[in-house]
C-alpha cells in the first residue's frame, strides 16, 4: 500500500526564475520525502493559481530528477495543481532530496 502523498512529503521548497508579466517561468521544486518513494507514488503539489498555461496531461518535467517522475507531470490551470507519479524503475529513499522544474506561463497582470 501506498501512502498518501500529504504523509510523506513535506512542503517542497520553491523558486522561480522570474516574475516578468506574461514571460514564460521556470519553476523549480525541491521536494524531501520522509519514506522512500516506489513506482507508481504520486505527489501532489498545490496553490499554482494564476498562470496562463493551459491545462496538460504530460506538462515536461526538466532537471537533474525529471527521470523519477517519466519527465511529465499532469498539470490543471484552474485549480493550480501538479500531479507527478514516480515511473517504473524509479525511486526516491527516504530523506533523499529531488529537483525539478516546469515550465508555466505567468499572468499577464501580478498581483
């Protein structure tokens, strides 16, 4: 059985590359999980409210860690969220850190 990803990730540290209106923004997580990660996990990261980037099923996953989650990650606009699920042959132990970045569209007007 799988834990659920709020019981096993804290929150990911978070930078972006610029805040520019409109321009295209490289986000970079870094996440820590608290047990090890097996194939077929799935962490869940939320409050990415905001940008212009259209709904994606297989948003690109770039980095040194994007080969831990199949280099793709789902991505819903209205909601802010990035789904990404650990691929076949990956893993990630525990107190292990991973880094990775998307791509995403920022407003045309910031708040």
């Amino acid at each position: 059985t799988n834990a659920g990803p709020e019981s096993w990730v804290s929150s990911p540290t978070v930078g972006e590359s610029t805040v520019t209106q409109s321009a295209i923004n490289l986000v970079t997580f870094t996440i820590q999980p608290s047990v090890a990660m097996v194939p077929g996990d799935g962490v869940t990261i939320t409050g990415l409210t905001g940008t212009l980037t259209a709904d994606n099923a297989a948003l690109p996953v770039e980095g040194a860690n994007a080969a831990i989650f199949g280099s793709t990650a789902g991505w819903t606009t209205s909601t802010g969220v990035l789904k990404l699920t650990v691929a076949a042959g990956q893993g990630v132990p525990s107190a292990s850190t991973s880094v990775f970045s998307v791509r995403v569209q920022n407003p045309a007007s910031l708040n």
